[in-house]
C-alpha cells in the first residue's frame, strides 16, 4: 500500500498539470493535507501562527475543527465545544466570539474553507423534555466546506470510496423534500425498500447497516428526528435539517427532482 505522503506527493505533482491559478495551487495543497495527511497539517497549523496567546487559540480551534471533521467524517462541531475549549483558561466574555470569527476567516483565506455556521431552528424532540426555549449559541453548530473550485475538488480531493454514501444522502433528502420536508418513518422505510434497502438489512454489500447509515444523516444534521404523540401511540418523523436546507443543497435538490419529473417541483402526499 502507498504511505499517505505518496498519495499526496503523486496527486500534488499531477495537479501542476491542471489549468489552475496559484491561490487554487496553494489551497489546493492544504487540501490534499487534510485528505492524505492530516498529522502534517495539524503540525503545520502551529507553526503557522505568531506565539502569541490569541494566535495560539486561533491555531487551537482550527486544529480542534479539522480533527473533529476528519474524525466525525463530517458531523457538525456544536459552538458550545469550541467555547469550552477558549475559555478553559480564560475568562474573558467576548473572547470565544472573537477566536471563532478569526479561525473561520483563516480557515478561509488559507485553507480554503468555509466553516459554515448552523442553526437549529429548534430542538430535536428527545431533548425538548430538558428545556422548551434552549440557548441561542447551544443551537449553533458550524461544518467546513471546501472552497476549491468543483472540478478540482472532484479530480484531486473527493473520495470514490464514500459515493456510495453521497448518493444515499442525496436520495433521502430527495424523498424527505418531495414529502413536503417531514415524512413519517414508515413511508420513509416504505420509500427505500422499493430501492431496495431495508431496515433489517445489517449487511448491505455497499452501505453496510442501513439503519446506522439513516443514522449518521441525523448526526451529520441532514435530517432530524421527532416523536409526534397520537391516539395511535407515538410515531416517528423524519425532517429536513439545516444542512438539507442549506441554500446550495436545496436548490440541487430541487434541480434533480426537476429534471426527474420534467415539471416545476411542489410537495406530495406522503402516503
């Protein structure tokens, strides 16, 4: 097997060959860190920064953000973990909010990501028992997203060996949309067995267990889950979360669907 810094030496080298301007060049290489050698990176972040205390924390939550993402494989960092971590030596009020806006703004211009801020508009049924109205900033939750240009993230970057993980996201975004955004758990269920998958399924020869694969949409906030009490007993709801409601995601969604159905997209029964 080729060690990572091969793989990133051979994609690197081969990337000289593509028609791209130099800032693409150089965010592209913090890229190719990240997917082949993210222990390189993390080390590169600290040497990047002045040994001053607040370039320290900055360099901090950046290298808190990228392990996370790399670890998680995606699932958003809540604020209040990036607070913590800021304030675990200081107390200063507006700190935290001053580090996070620099990190995002080098994640940015030197890394070439956006760490993209995340509202939840509101909580997920399972913790509404603790508090109605939750704090503002423990709603908040931010996701990085690359910033290089399509076709080279797809050439350089993007791993063939999740597409199969993509297109699953796309399809039951799709389903949960053309439901009018919220769908109960048993027409969902209903949906994906015609594609065939089924819940029982812990084995599937590409997406392995799929109840964990529905899963991991929840925890990467692609959808969320609610308990809706009725005189049947509880039922289960599956609804558009923030990330599928993100602006560029809704409106490829909406594009696709377009193109399937050849008409203008509007919600459906769900039964």
């Amino acid at each position: 097997m080729k060690c990572p810094c091969f793989r990133m030496a051979t994609a690197a080298e081969d990337c000289s060959q593509f028609d791209i301007s130099e800032e693409v060049h150089t965010v592209l290489h913090f890229h190719l860190y990240f997917r082949y050698g993210l222990d390189i990176l993390l080390a590169l972040i600290l040497k990047m920064f002045l040994l001053q205390e607040k370039d320290k924390l900055i360099a901090e939550v950046i290298r808190y953000v990228l392990f996370k993402t790399h670890q998680n494989v995606g699932c958003p960092i809540k604020r209040d973990e990036l607070t913590q971590l800021i304030t675990k030596n200081y107390r200063q009020r507006a700190l935290p909010a001053f580090v996070i806006n620099e990190a995002r703004a080098k994640l940015s211009s030197i890394f070439g990501y956006e760490m993209r801020e995340l509202q939840r508009s509101r909580p997920s049924s399972t913790n509404q028992g603790r508090s109605s109205q939750p704090n503002v900033a423990d709603a908040k939750s931010y996701v990085i997203i690359s910033q290089l240009p399509a076709d080279v993230y797809k050439k350089y970057i993007e791993d063939v060996n999740t597409s199969h993980l993509t297109g699953l996201t796309f399809v039951v975004i799709s389903i949960v949309h053309l439901a009018g955004g919220k769908i109960s758990e048993e027409n969902l269920w209903h949906h994906l067995r015609r594609l065939g998958l089924y819940e029982s399924d812990e084995s599937h020869p590409v997406l392995g267990n799929i109840k964990q694969a529905l899963e991991a949409l929840v925890q990467q906030r692609y959808l969320q889950k609610d308990k809706v009490n009725g005189s049947e007993g509880n039922t289960l709801f599956y609804e558009l979360a923030e990330r599928a409601l993100d602006g560029t995601i809704s409106e490829r969604i909406k594009e696709y669907v377009s193109q399937i159905v050849q008409k203008d997209v509007a919600p459906v029964d769900a039964d």
